[in-house]
C-alpha cells in the first residue's frame, strides 16, 4: 500500500482549491498528485469541512477495530 503524504485537511483544502479558475491539470500538477487521485477524493471527501472529515476517520477506525 503507497504511504499516505496528505492529511485530510490538506486534501479539504486542496479539493477547495479545485473551486478556483486553476484547471484540473493545473491543480494536480501543483499539488503533485494524479487526476485519478483527485477524483477518488473528490467521491470521498465531497463538499465535507474538516470537522466532518475527521468524524468520517473516526468512523472508519472504529470500524475497522470492532
């Protein structure tokens, strides 16, 4: 499994950014990451706040260890 390089702040933000008049191409090549990956957290991630992301985090590791 590849290492984890954003934290979901970051990938909120960064998802926010994509709100911009910077294109796609222009984001990911920013931020340094594919379009794939743009859109898987896109589908993940959404329209979330950071608060709610760390609640979806919280979540899935509570899950994970029941």
């Amino acid at each position: 499994m590849g290492r984890k390089r954003f934290s979901e702040e970051q990938i909120i933000g960064i998802l926010r950014e994509s709100g911009t008049e910077m294109t796609t191409k222009e984001l990911c090549a920013k931020h340094n990451i594919s379009l794939a990956t743009l859109y898987a957290w896109k589908r993940k991630y959404g329209e979330m706040d950071v608060a709610e992301a760390r609640r979806l985090k919280a979540l899935e590791t509570d899950s994970s260890t029941a």
